[in-house]
C-alpha cells in the first residue's frame, strides 16, 4: 500500500506462549475419490497398506494438504492476533490489538486503502480465502479442474475430516465438497489458534 509505515510489529511474550502447534491426529474420509469411507489415526509413523486403487495415495496426498492448509492458516491468522501500529500518510494511524481494528483520520484515507486494510484483519475474509485455498490445493495436488470432480461417482458430496491436536485438545477441520462448491467447517479450530 502507497505510503504505509510500518512502526510496530511484534508479539508479546504473552501471545508467544499462548500459540499453539496443530498436529494432525487422524483423516476421516467418506465419499472421496475411490475411498467410500476411511478413518485413518495417525501417528510419528504410520503406513498405509491395501490392493491397488483402494485409496492409499489419495489419502497420503491428504496429509500434504492437511500440512499445507495449515501453513496457510497460520500464515493467514497471525495478522489477527498479532498487535499492529501503522503510520499512515497525513498522520492517520491504523491499529490492531486484541481482535479489534481502530483506524484513526479514517476520513483522510482512500476508500480503497481502507477496505484493503479492512480485509486484512476480517476473519469471514480469512474464512473465504481459506475456502479458496483448500479448493485451489485439492484440485492441484489431485490434478483435476474442479474439486467436485473428486467425489465418488455414487454420491452426491464427500467429506473430509483433519483432526488436530492442539494442546491437549482434539478440533476438527471439516471439508464438505458438493457439486456447488465447498464449504468448510473451521469456527472450532479458529477459535483454538
């Protein structure tokens, strides 16, 4: 953004110690590609045997998934809980501490350069971003065009289910992908991060 300073940007000790490690405990799979239902714990070390075209590289691809989608969260998540003071053109000041974005001299800015700044900060724009992301990644690492391509001929949507552990705390990450689109259940797992 044109004429933006960047004045602070760290995270307290507190907010240090307060986040989190994801780790990825199981996949529950129902109506993917040739997988009709799986439940897979996972552990430091876990193998997948079965006849061909059961579904074990479908599920290993998952894993790359659920690793990267958690990259993208993380990286997607730490403006929101991270405190930021930004010195804006003419003296205006844009901060965010504790959830909550104040912009002040609002009136001096472009309209543009607020809803950017806006959005930024938005968990619902995280969420659609996230929704893109997970639909973006299926169709990559599966390489298909659409992500409704994936789900099995017999049914009508499929189910994707990471659980993580966070602490000492199970939370699912819940991917339902339909002919229309996919919708993700990620309420839960935000709030734990």
């Amino acid at each position: 953004m044109r004429g933006i300073e960047l004045v602070e940007k760290t995270l307290p000790d507190e907010k240090k110690k307060n986040i989190a490690t994801p780790i990825l405990t199981s996949i529950y799979v129902k109506n993917f590609g040739p997988i009709h239902e799986a439940n897979i714990p996972l552990r430091n070390f876990t193998i997948l045997m079965g006849p061909n075209n059961s579904g074990k590289s479908f599920l290993a691809s998952l894993c790359i998934i659920a690793a990267k989608l958690i990259y993208k969260l993380a990286y997607r998540l730490i403006p929101l809980i991270m405190p930021v003071r930004i010195e804006y053109e003419k003296g205006t000041i844009i901060e965010h501490r504790d959830g909550k974005l104040l912009i002040k001299h609002k009136d001096m800015m472009e309209e543009k350069v607020i809803k950017e700044i806006e959005s930024e900060y938005s968990i619902n724009d995280v969420k659609k971003e996230i929704k893109l992301d997970v639909d973006e990644l299926l169709c990559d690492v599966f390489t298909v065009k659409s992500s409704s391509q994936l789900i099995n001929w017999a049914a009508g949507k499929s189910e994707i289910t990471f659980t993580f552990r966070i602490e000492d705390e199970e939370i699912p990450l819940k991917i339902l992908i339909a002919k229309d689109g996919i919708h993700i259940e990620i309420d839960a797992f935000l709030e734990k991060i």
